[in-house]
C-alpha cells in the first residue's frame, strides 16, 4: 500500500513536470550601459555649471572644437552650445563671421570604478585543494569625470578676453550587498536619476496618441474678385 501510494505521487510529479512549459525573451544590450553613458553626461553637465556664459549675451560666437578629443564629444560640443545660445549670445558657423572664439578642450573624460569586500579571500592549500572565497560584505563602485578646460578670445585681435579656465566635476554610483542581498544602490547618479524622472513638466502637453490617425487640411476659401481681405474682415473697394 505504502509503495502504491509513493509510486503514484512519483508518476504524478513526473507528469506535471512533463507537461510543464518554459519560455524565453531574447534580449539585448547596448555596447556602452546606460550607466556609464549617464555618469559622464552628468560629469558634462556638472563641468559646465561651473562656466559663467553671461558675458557672451549679444555676441557671435564661434565654438571651435578641434583641441577637444574625447569620448561623446557630440553632447560635450551640443552642451556648450545650449549654454551659449541661454546666454543670449549667436551661434555662427564660420570663426569670420565671429566676435568671440570660445576654444573648448578636455583633459579627460572617462570612468573608473573600485571594488572591495569584507571576507575571507580565495586560499589555496597544499594537495591542489581550494578554499572558496567568502563575502560577507561588498562594494562595488564606478565613477564619471569630465575635466572641461576653456578660453575666449577676440576674433579678430585674438586677445584673451578674461582668463579661462578649467572645470572639474566627479559622478559616482555606488552598490553594496550584505551576503549577497542586493544591490543597496546610493550615489550622486541615483540622486539625479531620481530627481529627473520624478520631475513634473511645468506644462503638461497633451499625451501622443497610441494609434495615428489625420484629418484633411482645411482649405481657406479664395476671395472674391476685387476684395482685399485683412484678417477676418474684409473691405470693397470700389471705383
């Protein structure tokens, strides 16, 4: 009886095992995670918080680019451009056509990170035998930097017009885990991350439609012969 009753509960089991289904999602990734991509935007954006732009309102300037060489130079050079046109400045596309030469260079934009724990290390013992390694507590950390150098000179005397200078900015996103249970994720990324998607937009504008759909253009109707048409009125004139 005892058996009968074991046997069936393995059958049963099995069963469900077999009639058990299992799907999968493909996913994929970038090649650089939005992480890092994020740090060193914010790296950026620190940097040029540090630049006065006020002095440049109702000047032509010309951005020159050629001394920066780094990674995302594209929004480096699409920021500093932003900032240039807030201030109430022109952008002009030809340094001829410039009153000032803003000269933009980087001495470094990039990531590191670090990684440390509270444990015991991997120990090898004599006989090929390993002791495994054990963490009770580890961090893991990655940080952005973005070192932004500037000088503005006149186009055409070339004389400096104040002294320039370098700004600095540091971004870091920090993830702790205590025997393995984590990440515990804390850092000035998380912060800015978190403000920024929490942020209400000062006008809400209306929400894109999930399905697409258009109407026919209006057409204004063509005015009689002799009238002239002013807004919403129109006048006859008359010989």
């Amino acid at each position: 009886m005892y058996f009968s009753v074991l046997h069936r509960c393995v059958f049963s089991a099995l069963g469900l095992l077999l009639l058990t289904g299992c799907t999968s999602t493909a996913t994929t990734n970038t090649a650089r995670t939005a992480r890092e991509q994020l740090l060193l935007s914010s790296a950026v954006d620190q940097s040029l918080r540090k630049v006065d732009f006020a002095p440049l309102q109702g000047q032509k300037v010309f951005v020159e680019e050629k001394y920066l060489e780094c990674v995302d130079k594209p929004y480096i050079i699409g920021s500093v451009r932003h900032r240039v046109l807030r201030s109430g400045a022109g952008l002009v596309s030809d340094a001829k056509d410039a009153d000032v030469v803003l000269e933009v260079r980087s001495g470094g934009v990039g990531t590191d990170s670090s990684e440390s724990f509270v444990g015991i290390p991997e120990i090898t013992l004599p006989g090929m035998l390993t002791l495994p390694e054990v963490r009770v507590a580890e961090r893991k950390s990655q940080y952005g930097y973005a070192r932004l150098g500037m000088v503005l000179y006149d186009q055409k005397t070339g004389q400096v017009l104040g002294d320039g200078g370098i700004a600095l900015a540091e971004t870091d996103n920090r993830n702790s885990y205590v025997m393995g249970i984590g990440p515990f994720q804390n850092g000035s990324l998380l912060d800015e991350v978190d403000m920024g998607v929490n942020t209400v937009p000062r006008n809400r504008q209306p929400r894109i439609p999930m399905t697409v759909a258009f109407a026919s253009p209006k057409v204004s109707p063509v005015p009689p012969e002799g009238d002239v048409q002013f807004a919403s009125e129109s006048r006859e004139f008359k010989e």
